[in-house]
C-alpha cells in the first residue's frame, strides 16, 4: 500500500485510483440524479464513459451562469468521467455503444422507464449480450406504480415523499430544502445498489437490474420522522431549524449574527446550563427531562438567547467549545470550503481543464488512509475522450474513427 499523504506537505503523486479501478462504467445519464451516481463511481476509481448526443451533449452544459463555454452546473458532478459523443438514433451508433457495453461491468442512466428500452438498449436487451453487466435505472418515481411515467423534478420529490411538509417555519408556507437532495439521494442508493451487487457477481457471475426511485429514496430518509407520525398517528409539524423533540436545539442570536446549538442528551444540557452561566437549572425541576424542555420550549430557548444575544459570534463559539457544547457558527459556501477543517482535509483542489485551465473543484469525500487517490481530473469538455474510447477500448482505427466522424456517429 501507498504512505498516507498529507495533502498541506506532501507532493508525491499518488497514483492509486481507487477500490475500483479496473471497473467500466457506461454512463447514459444527464442533468444531476444520474451523475452524481456515476460520479460517486468515477471518485471510487471506476471508468466512466458518459455518452453524450450530438450537438449540446448533457443538458446542464447549457445552464447559466457559463464561462467560457463551460456551465458550473456540469463541472459540478462530472469530474473524472470521459465524454464521448455518439448519435444512439443512428444504427452504427447503436452498435457502438452495445459493443462498449459488452466491455462494461456497470450501466447507469436516468431516464424516464420505458426509454433506453425504445432506445434499444434496455436490460434485457443487454442483458443478452452481457450477462455480467449490472444495470441500474434511477428515476423519479421507479420502474413500477402508477407515477412510473410522470416527469419528476427535485422540489417535486420534496413534495411527494413527505419531506417538503417538514421543512420551513412553522407559521409560514412549507421551504424546499436548500440542497438538492430529492436528486442527490439517487447518487446514494445507486451507488450503494451497484456495489452491492458487483460484491454478489463475485460469487453468481451475473448482472442484476437495479431500480432506484427517487422518492423512496427521499422516504427511506425520513427515518424517526416516519416513526414519529406511526407512533403518534399525526403528521409532525415544522418546527423550522428547531428539533421536534429536542429542546434547546436550533439557531440562537447573537449581537452580530446568529449561531447553532445542539443539545442532545441531558449530559448536553448540563453543559449548555454551565455555559450560560445557569448551572442551577441542570437538575431543575422543570428543565430536568427532555419531555419538560420539550414542553417548555419557549421558556427554555429565551434562556437561551437571553445569553447567546448578548455575545459575538465568535465569542459564544469560545465560550461552547470550552464547554464541549455542541455548536457552530453558520458559514456560507465560500467560507465553509475555506474553514480550516476543509483545508486539513483538502476538499478544494485545482484540476486542469482542457478549456478553462487551472480551475477549483470540490475534491471527494470518502478517503482511504493508506491509499491516497490522485486529484480527481476536470470534468471533459463536450466529446474530449471519443476517439480515445473508440481507438483504446474499441480497438478502431483511425481510417474507422474518421469515417464515423465524418457521417455524424460520433463527435
């Protein structure tokens, strides 16, 4: 195994790809469900081949705001992947990617159910050709029910799954979550899918299709708050940054700004008591459960803020780290990737892209220790590997590749 690198000192390149190298990904997804899976994959060290249609290739190429000719929003989760461009409405290109297909391990797109079969390029039909290939569908609401074929966009999913209905203040309309998690948890089951499934071919020797809804996803997440309505048998209500249960636990002012503190458990709350100067109310008899300072939420979070107001930001994050009270200053984007911990850990690096240059990008967020990865390459520009793929998987010819090129199969 390679020596751990520290990302601030060491310069030596390490050059272990990941737990998945020598894994082929054909990658036939677009917009975000579907490539952060695949990029998931790409992080692990897998190849992955994202096919792309002539002309603007993957949607998101196009959404503002652009720099020069590259659109954050694709650059966001296509680091490490290979772009190669092929018409699939053209029979020779069909061929190609059946044929790139047969070399894969892996398949995974995002399109509506019913499409790559119309494409010809469903499971069974792959299937057949690969018996070994595992082929996972992510999408909306899944192979199967009768939404199968409705269109499903992420606040969509927000709604539908019961987690939209929990988000916002209490006395104002429900607030999608900031981040796009009815997209993104598709770039968590798919993967968890595949690699569970590449461990089973291991012993079987075949593929597996896998179905990823989105909205079970999303439901799956909603964890004790299901539970919470099973046992009570009414919806929980939004309670805002608040905890349903949990009390104190939110956001609480302070002189210039605002911080959040997290009490969990009563060992937590005799530290917050300490903190503020209340140590008499640890084992008061109305704050002494978390059922009573549940109940007495108002009363209990005005001690609270009668405190943390009084004090800066960065004060109070003194004053509860000396007390091991759990808490934090609300960062946005750019100082959060810049915060000490991040820069530790080495979540920004530069990548060179083929366009654009030396660019920052968010590096990956599951490490090995004793078997650093290489910084992951830039996101490709529109069908930047196509002859690669074609030349050094497909074993074509340059004389082969141009003819292609020239009758519009491939780009």
């Amino acid at each position: 195994m390679t020596k751990a690198i520290d990302p601030m000192t060491d310069t030596a390149e390490p050059t272990w790809k990941g737990p998945l190298a020598g894994v082929r990904v054909i990658d036939f997804t677009r917009v975000l469900a579907g490539p952060a899976a695949s990029l998931a994959l790409a992080d692990l060290g897998a190849e992955v081949f994202k096919i792309e249609p002539p002309g603007t290739g993957d949607e998101t190429r196009t959404f503002p705001p652009i720099r020069d000719g590259e659109s954050h929003y694709y650059l966001s989760v296509n680091r490490g992947k290979k772009s190669i461009v092929v018409d699939l409405k053209s029979p020779e290109g069909l061929a190609l990617v059946k044929d790139l297909a047969t070399r894969c391990d892996v398949l995974v797109e995002n399109y509506r159910p019913g499409v790559m079969d119309r494409l010809g390029l469903g499971y069974e039909t792959l299937k057949a050709i690969n018996p070994r290939l595992i082929y996972c569908s992510i999408s909306g609401y899944g192979q199967t029910g009768p939404l199968r074929d409705r269109p499903s966009f992420d606040i969509v999913l927000q709604a539908m799954s019961g987690a939209l209905s929990m988000n916002g203040e209490p006395d104002g309309l429900p607030t999608k979550l900031g981040i796009p998690l009815g997209d993104l948890v598709g770039g968590i089951n798919g993967p968890i899918g595949i690699l569970s499934a590449l461990y089973e071919r291991e012993r079987t020797g075949v593929g597996r299709h896998i179905d990823v809804s989105l909205m079970d996803g999303l439901m799956g997440m909603l964890g004790y708050i299901a539970q919470l309505a099973f046992f009570t048998g009414t919806d929980p209500q939004r309670v805002g940054s608040q905890h349903p249960n949990l009390v104190p636990y939110g956001i609480f002012p302070a002189s210039d700004g605002s911080i959040v503190v997290a009490c969990l458990t009563p060992a937590f709350w005799g530290r917050v008591c300490r903190s503020i100067g209340r140590d008499e109310l640890t084992d008061d008899p109305r704050y002494d459960t978390l059922e009573k300072r549940r109940d007495a939420r108002a009363e209990v979070n005005a001690i609270v803020s009668a405190f943390t107001s009084r004090h800066t930001v960065d004060e109070l994050v003194a004053i509860f780290t000396a007390f091991e009270v759990p808490h934090a200053p609300i960062l946005g984007v750019t100082e959060a990737l810049s915060q000490p911990q991040a820069v530790a850990r080495g979540m920004v690096v530069q990548a060179q892209h083929e366009t654009l240059g030396a660019i920052p990008i968010v590096n990956r967020s599951i490490r090995f220790t004793d078997a650093p990865q290489p910084v992951p390459e830039a996101p490709p520009v529109l069908g930047q590997h196509t002859d690669d793929v074609l030349a050094e998987v497909l074993d074509l010819s340059p004389e082969r590749i141009a003819e292609l090129r020239a009758a519009g199969v491939v780009a």
